[in-house]
C-alpha cells in the first residue's frame, strides 16, 4: 500500500498545479506530440537530423558532443565595437588613394542610406601607409604590425557584409544573427549546444574593456534571448572582483557561505519537492556553480600569476582594466575549458566629429591599444597548441565608406568614415580555418563587394560548421517556429574557409 | 450533297495539312521542333562524358542554382536543365546556349531586372561560377572535352556537406567498451567525452581535474586506449612514469604545465598515432623530441613559449 | 413531278439547337484560343480570366446537360461505348436532331479535358509571376506537378480539337453533311433530322440563371483561394 504521506504530497503537488502550470503543461505536451509528429517526418525527410539537447537540469552546462567532429572546441571573440574602418587596416585601395579628395561619383550615392553623409562627399583614401607581408604578400596598414607578424595565421575575409547601417542592430546582427534585441547570442547558441567543459566557471564569458563602454547593443549582445537564461554570457571583470557579488561579503567564511548555501538548497529542494519546477534545480545548480567560481574565476582571472615575460608580450598591467588584460585572460580561460569567450572593446566608431573618433586619432589610438595584445594572444595560443581547436575572430558591426563623411554637409574636424554596412573585413584565426587566406574582394573604391560576398548569417554557418554543428540542427522551438542563429534566410557554410 | 470527296482524299488532305502544321510549328517554336527531332530520332541523344567539364564543373552548378525550377520537378519555360541533352534541347523558344545566348544572359542581368535567373533573391551564381559558363560555352558548350584540359577553370570549390551519421552504426561502434566507459565516467565526472555523436573516439580532459589526476587514474583510463584520440594533461600530476606509450591512439596530446621531463621522451616515442604535442611550461628538452620530431609531429612549446 | 403537300407545309430547317448551347460552343471556341495565346505571349492576368470564364462556362454547361432543352441534355447524346462503337461502324439509327453518339462522347471527352485543365490552372504557379487562385492551398510540390499536368493536358486538348475539327471536316467533305452551320444558326435541314420528335426548349432565363450561379461559384472560389 502507499504512505498515506505521499499521497499527501501528491495532493498537495497536484494543488500547487494552477491553471496556468497546466495549461502550460498542456501545450508544452501538445506541443511535444506534434513535434515528435514533425520530428519523424523530418527524419523521414532526410532533413536536418534532430538533436537532443536535453540535460540533467542540475547541469545545464554539462558536455554533449557536437554532431560531427569539430575543428574549433572554443571560441574567443574579439568585437571591436564601432566598426573599424577596413580602408585604413585591410582592404588595401591604391586606386581609391588616386582619387582622395574627389567629389564621390553620383553612382555611389544613389539609392544608398548613410547614416550621417549628406550631399556630395569627397573621397577618402587610405589614410596610413600600407605593405605586404607573410607568405603571400598580403597588403596590411602600418598601424597593425603586430598582427602583421601573424598574417599567415589569419583568414581575412574582405567581403562580409551586413544589412544594418546604425550600431545597435548591426552589432546584434552580428551577435544574435537578428537585428532585433531577444534572439540568443552566438555564444549562447554555443554552450546550449555544446555545453562548457569547465563546471566551475560559466561557459560564456565576456570581458569588456575600453571604459567600461561595451558596445550600443549592450547587454542583450550576450542574453540568451529565448534559450534558457543559463546560457547567456556572464560578465566578468579583469581587475577587482571577477565576478561582482561572487565574493563574500566582509566577515563571512567560505564555511559559513557554505552552511548558508545548504541551508538554502534544502529549502529549493523541498521546493522542488512540492511543485515540480526544473528551474528550481536550475537555480541550486547556479548557487552551486557560484560556490565553486569563488576559487576558480578568481584563479582564472588573475593574470597576476602570469611571467612578467608573458605579461610584457601581451602588454597586460595587472589591476587595470584593458583589452591587454581581457586578451590575456581570454588565454587563460581558453586554457580552462571555457567555451566561449567574448571580448569588447569599443571605440572604432570613426566619424570624425569629436577627437577620439578620427581615422587619424581614433583609430590610431584603438590600434595601439589592440594591436599587441591581439598578436600577442594568437601566438600565446598556437605555442601552447591552443589555436589548433580555438577559433579566434576578430571584427566589427559593419565597414565604413570610402568618402570622408561630412555630416550635415559639413566638413568634419577629424578624418572621418561614414557607416558602411556593403562591405568590410573581418578575420578568423585557428580552429579548422584556412590560415593565410584573403576571401572575397571590393572593387577599386572599396565600396562594393566584386567577389565572394559572405552574410553574416553565412559566417555564423562557417563558425558553427567548424564547431561540429549544421546550422540547421542547432535551433530551439520558440514561438511556433524552430529558432536558428542563422535564421530563415538560406545560410552557406563558405567553404574556402575551411582548412 | 454534291463537292463530295472520297475518304482518302481527305484523309490525304487532313495528313498534308497537319503536316504542314508541325512543320510552321517546327519552324515558328525552336523548342518544339529539338523535342520533335529528339523524339523522332533525328538528332542523336546527346551525353557527357564522365569527366568531362560539362559532367564535373558545369552541371553540378545547374544542379544547384537552376534544377530545382528546370528539371524534373517542374520545367519552367519548358527548359530543363538536368541533363546535357536537355540543356541542348533548350526551352520553349530553343536553344539557350552560345556565348551570347538566353542562358548566359540571363545569368548575368543584374538581380534587379525581372529577368534575372536565378530569381526572387535566390543567390545569384559567383563570380567563379559564371566564369565556369562562360568557358564552357565559349568552347561550344560541348559535353567531350575533358575537365582537366580547361587550364583556365577557377579552382574548383565544392560546397560543405553536413556530414550524415547512421545511429546504428555508431552504436555498433561504441558498443565494446560502452560498459567500460559508463564505469569510468561515473568515476571521472565530465572528463571523458565522445568526440562527436557520430564518433566512438573519446577525449579525455584531464586538465579539469589538476593535480588531482596522476600516473594511476591515467592507468585506470588504460582499458579505452583503443578509442582515446585526444588526451589532455595540461596542470595534471602525472610524472615521467605515466604510462602513456599504453595509449596508442592518441592523436593529440597536451602536457602543458606538468612536471614531465625528457625521460618522458621514450615513452612519447611509443605513442604511434602521435600528431600533435603540446609541451609548454614542461621540463622537456626540445633534444629529447628529436625523434617525434623526425616523424612529422607538431610540437607546441618547445623553448621559449609565444613571442 | 407534283411537289409533295407535306414536303411543303414541313419547314426546310428544324431548330435543334438552343441559343446557350450555341453560344456555349463558340464562347469555348474563342476563349481556348484566348488561353492558350494569353499564356504563351505571358499576358497571365489575361490567362487567367480566360481560364476563370472557361471555368464558369464548363459548370454552366454541365448544368445545362441537365435542366437544358433536349439536344442540350446528357441524356440526349451520351450513350453506352457498344451504341458508340456500332455508330461509328455504320450500324444503327443514322439521323439525330443533336449529337449523334460519336459527337456525343467527343463533346463529354472535351468538356472533361477542359474541366481538368481549368482546374489544374487553378492550382498552378509558375513561382515567378503567376500563381493560380488556389495555389497556395496545396504544397508547392503539388502546384508544380499540377502545373506540369496544366501543360501535359494542353497538348491532349490540341489533339482533341484537332481530332474534333478532322471529323467535323469529314462530315462535311465527306459525308457532305454540315455541322457548323447549324452550330451558327441553331437550325438544321429538316432531311437530317428523325421524323415525328419532339424537341423541348428550356427558357433562356433559366440559362441566364444557371449562368449567374455558375460565375458566383467561379467568383467565390477565387475570392475564397486568394484571400
């Protein structure tokens, strides 16, 4: 016979239900009916196969291999926030140098949306010098000869473009694969997919440098949109506190956090008990993973440990807080299983108007707060063996025109570049992509793509392909429809990408 | 009643007739009169052969940009363009091929123009793709000359194909050590992983437990060495005792930041499948490597790290 | 030789066929031809009218096939295959006031074939500029295999008409008798009409009704596919 006593928790389980668990419960399970229904036929279809990310709640985070074999196991992003100009680094335009100062050809203007340029502009060519290097003679500007170095580790892809022309959307283009805010970002599509190695530090990790200034997207470039909020990026800081609120507070133990933590599991437990919600297990997950971050995100973060040979090359000053720094610590973290790393460093945005956002001081001044600690990262990789299964990419929202802007019809005070979403650079490094490569070409201006042009829906296709995943089979079925990071709009793998 | 004919003349007349019917018809409609003479046998049935440039680098792009509205599934303005004796026979108003024929031309309009193929935003052919086209056709759009004699042919890019997995094969895979595997996960928790879920290969991330993983939990991993292609020790514990030759089928190995000296070197000489070696931050001399070197394997780390 | 009194109080030509049947038929006539040039030369919103109006036409007919005057009726012309086949071996009754069996199954062939091709137009698309009322309504795979069926069965209306104009042809040329006229005119030589029959004329304003249901059926399909 049963315990009477758990037929009193079955009562009162069935109690806790309210109308709104079990009409939930109801379409979920209809729902489940119908998709087990569309699942078969799917198979049947010879479709995309149909994953199962499903895990012990008490471990969202735990590993699933990837569908196929991956090249990359990792990521670590590098957003430069404001669209670097790819005139003045990559896509090197002697024929555009000729005609600086011209009146922008009419054709250039029409039906065309910019953001600030009004009238005619003139033309802006390169505004530092450029020469070849590595192998293949790849034209590179002198403010990056740092990177220089590594350019037969680099896969620049010159032909990206973008449909957004203004920061926010772009960036979340770029991120979420959707320009609106509550699509999951990159990195969360990653560890919901994959999972993160570590069960000690989050699997998506950002570092946000340049001030504290992240990007005009903000937060929602690493929410987790509609996949569960335990795979949105966790924000953490390279100098004081890692993580804020992680540590304890002043006069508590690590013991007595921790009998206050079992005090409180146990109070989620018999939540649990009663109604039934896997979130609750969730949250004792997170608390949990919280504990064992106090020992481990401090470690991972601390670039105190690193040789001051090391710290030099990376041009990392311990305490402050610098995309030197988040490099570095990226490394570190890459070191520890993390799965995807996000850094931010915002500033590119070279308009012209205020100081700071001239090609001729701005961006001088971002090269020379990246450039080192990018190179410096990429070779700290490969001669730790790490680039071989970490993708590294570096890139903006979008590109920037090859006319000096002049806002309201004015001349600028600064050299200055209007938004340009028809064509910019990006790079890949690492993990399973071609090193050594230039993809794509703009024409003579730089202004539109003549060859190989990639979405970014197609470089979200690449990333995740080298990831082991078909961009197909990696969605989550959110209102009514299976959600993609790609989207709706067919996608490409770029195959020239690939090593 | 009168101005009768007899039955023959006019089955005569009505024969002359639609003869001369097909025949204006013949002339006035291209298309009709290739599927007459094809029909009829007047024209052999055209093939490619195998390798050539029309059969390797041609039809698999009218596969991919045109067949889905030009073939078998529907044949739109009565062109298909599936096979080389279809792309001959051309569509409603015939032939489409010719350096300056209705193919070319219309794969080249620029995407605004109504005309343009493939439409309503299908992505247009590539640079490269056209340029395949082009050569084909200026040669004669023939079906005979071999893919390797076009010297001028942009390189072949063939599109990435989602590798496709069997479930049960790959469960026939595993299943030897499965039981084996399911005992040492439960022992090492989140250390050991397929590397995909089309693959029996694991990888071991030992790095994750640090110092608390030596010589003998890598000897208690020992009974799936067959299947071990990654292995990771970086921080680990383990000394130049551990029994790393026992893991042939390691591919990829990291020791960064061990405690392993070059008296490891034999027992690394033993890993077989050795591709990749990651030494940093070890007390390996680069000497002691010669030998891996010599047979082509990577060596991370060696020396001075980075710079 | 004294002309004969009946002969004389007989009218020269009897009427056989009503005026919406006649109608009908040369309507068919001009609207096939309308369909076929408007989609070859790819006037489709043209087309499509035409087939809309075939489409009407073809459920009034077969309407009138039953509520229609005599020589209109199904029952009138359609015939078992045996009667057919013994017609047009030269065997049984040679006179009819309206179709004669072979023209019978001829009319009821065309009538079908034209059916299907109004209706597989209705489903059809060409994915570009065009697609049918109904089209959205099935799969696209189904539209393309009806669309590629719309094209396979203009070829069997080809030979249809042609088949349909070689025999006309024949009785003319031939056996000396002419159908077409009494097509235009409704009347047909009383020599070539069976003595003593009755022939009942179904008012024009029931046409004219049936014809008025038919095109809101027509009408409301179209508004009820395409919204």
């Amino acid at each position: 016979m049963k315990d009477p006593r758990l037929l009193l928790t079955d009562l009162s389980r069935i109690q806790a239900q309210t109308r709104r668990h079990f009409l939930g419960w109801g379409t979920g399970g209809l729902g489940a009916f119908f998709l087990n229904a569309a699942m078969t036929e799917d198979a049947r279809a010879d479709g995309p196969q149909t994953l199962n990310f499903a895990r012990d709640p008490a471990t969202p985070l735990s590993v699933l291999p990837p569908p196929f074999r991956a090249r990359a196991k990792r990521v670590i992003y590098l957003h430069m926030g404001g669209a670097p100009s790819q005139l003045d680094l990559f896509d090197y335009k002697p024929v555009l140098a000729r005609f600086h100062g011209h009146d922008c050809p009419q054709s250039f203007l029409k039906g065309k949306r910019f953001a600030f340029i009004s009238g005619i502009p003139k033309l802006l060519g390169p505004q530092f010098p450029f020469r070849q290097a590595g192998r293949n003679g790849t034209w590179i500007s002198d403010r990056m000869p740092h990177l220089e170095r590594r350019l037969d580790e680099l896969c620049l892809v010159k032909s990206m473009k973008t449909d957004q022309f203004n920061h926010a959307p772009a960036q979340l283009l770029v991120h979420t694969g959707d320009p609106r805010t509550g699509h999951a970002s990159l990195g969360s599509w990653v560890t919901y997919g994959l999972g993160s190695e570590n069960q000690n530090l989050p699997g998506f990790i950002v570092l946000v440098s340049s001030g504290g200034i992240t990007a005009n997207a903000g937060k929602p470039l690493w929410g987790s949109g509609f996949l569960p909020s335990v795979y949105q990026g966790v924000q953490c800081r390279s100098a004081g506190e890692p993580v804020l609120y992680l540590d304890n507070p002043k006069d508590v133990s690590r013991a007595q956090r921790r009998q206050v933590l079992d005090a409180v599991d146990e109070i989620n437990r018999q939540t649990h008990v009663q109604f039934g919600n896997p979130e609750t297990v969730a949250r004792i997950a997170q608390y949990e993973m919280a504990f064992r971050m106090q020992l481990e995100a401090s470690d991972a973060m601390d670039i105190r440990r690193e040789s001051p040979a090391v710290l030099e090359r990376y041009g990392a000053e311990p305490g402050k807080t610098s995309y030197a720094n988040n490099c570095l610590v990226a490394r570190r973290l890459a070191e520890r299983g993390v799965r995807f790393i996000q850094l931010y460093h915002w500033g590119w945005d070279s308009h012209g108007t205020p100081t700071d956002e001239g090609v001729n001081v701005g961006l001088v001044n971002r090269c020379r707060e990246t450039d080192q600690p990018t190179a410096a990262l990429l070779a700290d990789l490969k001669a730790r063996g790490l680039l071989e299964d970490t993708l590294v990419v570096w890139g903006g929202e979008f590109g920037r025109t090859p006319m000096w802007e002049n806002r309201g019809g004015q001349e600028m005070a600064f050299i200055g570049r209007d938004h340009h979403p028809s064509a910019f650079t990006i790079w890949m490094a690492g993990g399973g992509v071609k090193a050594g490569l230039v993809h794509g070409q703009t024409d003579d201006m730089g202004y539109e793509i003549v060859q190989d042009p990639v979405e970014v829906r197609d470089l979200h296709a690449t990333m995740l392909y080298l990831l082991g995943f078909d961009h197909q089979a990696l969605k989550y079925p959110y209102q009514g429809l299976d959600q993609k990071l790609t989207g709706v709009k067919p996608a490409r793998i770029i195959p020239q990408l690939l090593a | 009643m009168t101005g009768r004919i007899s039955a023959w003349a006019y089955a005569a007349g009505v024969l002359l007739v639609t003869g001369c019917g097909i025949a204006a018809a013949m002339a006035l409609r291209p298309g009709f009169a290739a599927t007459v003479r094809q029909v009829t046998g007047l024209e052999p049935a055209r093939i490619a052969a195998p390798d050539s440039f029309y059969t390797v680098r041609v039809a698999p792009l009218f596969d991919r940009h045109c067949a889905g509205c030009h073939g078998a599934r529907a044949a739109k303005g009565q062109l298909r363009l599936d096979s080389f004796a279809a792309v001959w026979r051309g569509g409603r108003h015939g032939d489409v091929l010719g350096k300056d024929g209705e193919l070319y031309r219309r794969i080249t309009l620029p995407q605004s123009d109504e005309k343009a193929m493939p439409p309503d935003g299908k992505p247009p052919l590539s640079k490269d793709e056209l340029t395949v086209i082009r050569l084909w056709l200026a040669d004669g759009a023939r079906g005979d000359v071999p893919a390797a004699t076009v010297k001028d042919a942009p390189r072949l890019v063939l599109p990435v194909t989602i590798p496709q997995m069997n479930p049960q094969d790959v469960a026939r895979q595993r299943a030897p050590l499965a039981d084996e595997l399911a005992r040492l996960q439960k022992r090492y928790p989140g250390l050991i992983a397929y590397e995909s879920l089309a693959s029996a290969d694991l990888q071991v991330n030992a790095m994750l437990a640090g110092k608390r993983f030596g010589d003998a939990d890598l000897q208690a991993l020992l009974p799936l060495a067959a299947r071990i292609v990654r292995l990771d020790l970086s921080g680990t514990a383990v000394t130049d005792a551990a029994p790393l030759s026992g893991l042939r089928a390691v591919t990829h190995l990291r020791l960064a930041g061990t405690g392993l000296t070059g008296a490891v070197a034999p027992a690394l000489d033993g890993m077989a499948a050795l591709k990749v070696l990651t030494v940093t931050g070890t007390n390996i001399a680069p000497e002691s490597l010669a030998g891996l070197r010599r047979r082509g394997v990577t060596i991370h780390g060696e020396g001075d790290d980075g710079a | 030789m004294a002309p004969d009194r009946e002969a004389d109080t007989k009218p020269a030509a009897i009427l056989v066929w009503d005026a919406p049947t006649r109608l009908f038929h040369w309507s068919l006539v001009a609207l096939v031809f309308v369909s076929w040039l408007s989609a070859d030369q790819g006037y489709m919103t043209v087309h499509l009218l035409s087939g809309l109006t075939l489409l009407a036409l073809l459920l009034f007919r077969l309407a009138w096939g039953f509520f229609g005057s005599t020589t209109a009726r199904f029952g009138d012309f359609l015939h078992a295959p045996p009667r057919v086949l013994r017609y047009l071996r030269g065997r049984g009754q040679r006179l009819h006031a309206g179709h004669n069996p072979a023209g019978g199954a001829m009319v009821m062939v065309l009538i079908a074939v034209l059916l299907a091709q109004a209706v597989t137009g209705l489903f059809a698309t060409d994915s570009l500029h065009f697609t049918g009322p109904l089209a959205l309504l099935v799969s696209e795979d189904a539209s393309l295999r009806l669309t590629t069926l719309h094209g396979t069965i203009f070829n069997l209306i080809l030979l249809l008409v042609w088949l349909h104009v070689v025999a006309v042809g024949f009785y003319l040329l031939v056996k000396g008798d002419n159908l077409i006229r009494p097509m235009v005119t409704g009347r047909k030589p009383a020599s070539h009409v069976p003595d003593g029959l009755r022939l009942v004329f179904t008012h024009p304003v029931i046409a004219v009704l049936l014809l008025a249901v038919s095109i809101a059926l027509v009408t409301a399909l179209f508004f009820w596919g395409t919204t």
